[in-house]
C-alpha cells in the first residue's frame, strides 16, 4: 500500500510523509505567486487543511503532487484576490523613496538574483517558470495543474525565458 492510500484511509502519518515530501515545491510555487511570506504561509496552510478533508476525491493516487499544487495555486489566487481588494487604496511608500542608503521591503525580501528577475516577468509566465525550472514538472503536468492546453504552457515558457533574457540583458547593459 503506498503514502496516498494509507493517507486515504485515515493515516496521519501518511499524510504528513507526503506534505514533507511536496513542502519545498509547495513553498516554491505559492512564493512564486505572494510575495509576502505571512500570506505564503496562510495558502500553504489552507491548501494542505483542504487537501486534508478532500483526499478522498482524489481519483489517481499517483497524481497526489500534482493535485495538492493545484489547490494551491488557487488558495494563493484567492489570498491574492483579497489583497487586491483590501489594498487597492493603499499608497506604496516605497516608491517614493528616493534616498539610496535606505532599503525599502523588496530590497530586504529579494534572496537572489534570479528570483529579482522572476518578480519582474507576469504572474503566468512566473509560475509557470517556477513549475517547470524549480519544481521539475512536465509541460504535461502543469497542464494538468494549471488547467491549459500543454501549447499554452510551452508557449508561455518560451515568452518567459525570453523575458528572462530580455531582463538580464537590460540589467547587465545598466551596469
């Protein structure tokens, strides 16, 4: 009997094996959509509590990651969604700030060059790098997870590493 059946059958231990197994890839993928790490942290949570109480919908066990992503993506849609909404009317102060020995909040959150470079390319192109490049997902699974055709994803793909290119170049001429 393999993780997802015991899981099914109520084994918590099961169930925590196969969050251990898939948190990277969830931290990743929701990170890659929030920006905040509170709100990261919240879609996590909600998606493994639904995941928890829907494991029996499940209707292929070997298709586990691919269907927790999944309700992730859309529990880290609905955060931002409400964000957008409780936000909408709040001024960034950030970018009025012109002194330059001052760090502003995307300077102390950006770990690394490549993920500065993904938080400048669309939120499809971004996730769809972080599924394929980051978390080793097929172009047929994340049509799956994403719920498109596999040219969409392919095509998005190469919008996004040109984008990539195009960033990294403009940055590297700047310098």
């Amino acid at each position: 009997m393999n993780l997802v059946e015991e899981a099914k059958l109520g084994n918590k231990e099961a169930f925590h094996k196969l969050i251990e197994d898939n948190k990277l890839k969830m931290y990743k993928v929701a990170k890659s959509i929030l920006k905040n790490e509170d709100d990261v942290c919240d879609a996590i949570q909600n998606a493994l509590m639904s995941a928890y109480t829907n494991l029996s919908k499940l209707k292929n066990n070997q298709y586990f990651s691919t269907w927790i992503t999944r309700i992730l993506i859309n529990k880290c849609y609905d955060i931002a969604r409400e964000n957008q909404k409780r936000y909408s009317n709040v001024i960034d102060i950030t970018e009025y700030n012109t002194d330059e020995g001052i760090k502003t909040y995307d300077n102390y959150n950006s770990d690394s060059i490549v993920e500065n470079v993904l938080n400048k390319i669309d939120e499809d192109l971004k996730t769809i790098t972080v599924l394929y490049y980051y978390n080793d997902y097929s172009v047929t699974e994340i049509s799956e997870i994403l719920s498109i055709p596999e040219g969409t994803v392919k095509s998005r793909l190469s919008r996004a590493r040109n984008k990539i290119y195009e960033i990294i170049k403009r940055e590297e001429e700047a310098i």
